[in-house]
C-alpha cells in the first residue's frame, strides 16, 4: 500500500530529549505519512523507546517540533495527544494485570467513546482469536504472547489513525511474533492503519515496513525503504548478522 498523501501524518523535527543533563536524542527527523508502516531500528539504548514516549509527550522534547495531522503537539500533555487519534502498545507491553481481557479492551475503547465497543470487539478477536478464548481470563495470567496481542487490541480499540508500537516482538515465540507482524500488516492492508514500530528485530521490521529508519546513539544515522536497508551491508553487519 503506498501512503496516500505527501504531507506526513506526523513529522518530528530537530527534535533533542533529555533525561536531567544527558542528552537521549540529539536532533531528530522522522516523517510518517498516511498508510504507511515506519519502523525504527537500532541497538538497545540507542533512544527508540524515548522517541516514541517523548511522542507522547512524556518526557517532552526540550528542542525542536513534533507535528500530527498538521497540529504543533509537542508542548501537550500526553492525555491530550491521545485524544487526537494516536494509541501506543508500549514497551513491555503494560496491560493491566488485574483486569480480564474484557475489561481491558473496554479501558481502550473509552478514549474512542466506547460508540462502537461491540463491533470493535468482534474485530479484535477475528485479528486475535486467542483474546476470544480468555476473554474472562485476568490480564496477568495470559502467557506472553496473549499479553502482547491484549496490549496491541486495546490500543486498536480507541481507533487510532496513527499506531505506536514498542518492541512487540520482544522474549516472544518466533510463531508468535509471526501472528502478529501479519495482524499488523493486515490492518495496513485492509483499513489503511499508519503504525509506527519500534523493533530490535530488525529483519521482521524491515520486511514489514514501508520505510525505516536506523538510530545510533540518539541520532538517525541511515533511512530508506525497508527493502534497502535489508540489502545494506552495513545494517546487515550490525542488525541482522549476529549483530544487535
């Protein structure tokens, strides 16, 4: 599927975070446009998770401008960014533990309105058949895997136009990880979802995306179509070789 307009969806610019006086990212550009799956890539603590919270707006950019759907986000507060369209499935996946699958995928939809939470739940559980079978299982209780599909349906159920992924594959199953990388590409495919994935599993990411970026150190150091950063000697040297 190819992004259906030139203006991106979200733009970050010359965007630098800090954590008290040490510098995380140092300068930033990325674009996502409509439609498309970006994918970050890079080694641990090279700053992707801090790039998509400092997104969300915690912590926020001290320099430079985040950008959604044309609107300056980068000085709101989180609750408010969410409200504009833009669910995350974060790092280490953070479902609530205590609550069944049912209840969690009702705190999604209450950022949407809970409007269409009956038709909205048919369609988490045709992507995740398994959501369907513990749906009064306790969040905590689900294996790895479930959690991580739970995480990623509840952000899918405030209907987002723009997706934010942490590390969904991360300590999961091969056959697991291949579940969900073909939900996402599903709903790419079939709805249009632009998502943003941030991946230390650089080969399923790159195979997925539209386009990538790689970050060293805070900065984006190379960026083009998934297909040619699969073929670039040095992201298979560091990424896909026994490397990162």
């Amino acid at each position: 599927m190819t992004a259906a307009t030139a203006t991106p969806l979200l733009s970050v610019r010359g965007v630098k975070t800090y954590y008290g006086n040490i510098i995380a990212l140092k300068g930033v550009d990325v674009d996502i446009k409509e439609g498309e799956i970006v994918t970050l890539i890079g080694a641990n603590g090279a700053g992707k998770s801090t790039l998509m919270m400092t997104i969300c707006g915690s912590p926020q950019a001290r320099e430079g401008r985040v950008t959604f759907a044309g609107r300056d986000i980068t000085r709101l507060p989180t609750h408010d960014i969410m409200r504009l369209r833009i669910a995350q499935s974060p790092e280490g996946r953070r479902i609530f533990p205590r609550m069944t699958v049912y209840e969690n995928l009702q705190m999604g939809a209450a950022m949407e309105g809970g409007t269409h939470f009956a038709e909205d739940l048919e369609r988490m559980f045709e992507l995740f058949p398994r959501l369907k079978e513990r749906i009064g299982q306790r969040g905590g209780t689900l294996s790895g895997g479930e959690q991580q599909m739970l995480a990623i349906a509840r952000a899918l159920m405030s209907r987002p136009r723009l997706l934010l992924l942490d590390e969904p594959s991360l300590g999961l199953a091969p056959l697991v990880v291949r579940q969900i990388f073909d939900a996402i590409r599903m709903l790419n495919e079939t709805e249009g979802l632009t998502v943003f994935l941030v991946e230390q599993n650089a080969y399923h990411a790159l195979k997925l995306a539209h386009r990538g970026y790689v970050m060293v150190n805070g900065l984006i150091t190379m960026s083009g179509t998934g297909a040619d950063l699969l073929a670039r000697p040095e992201v298979r040297a560091a990424y896909l070789e026994g490397g990162h």
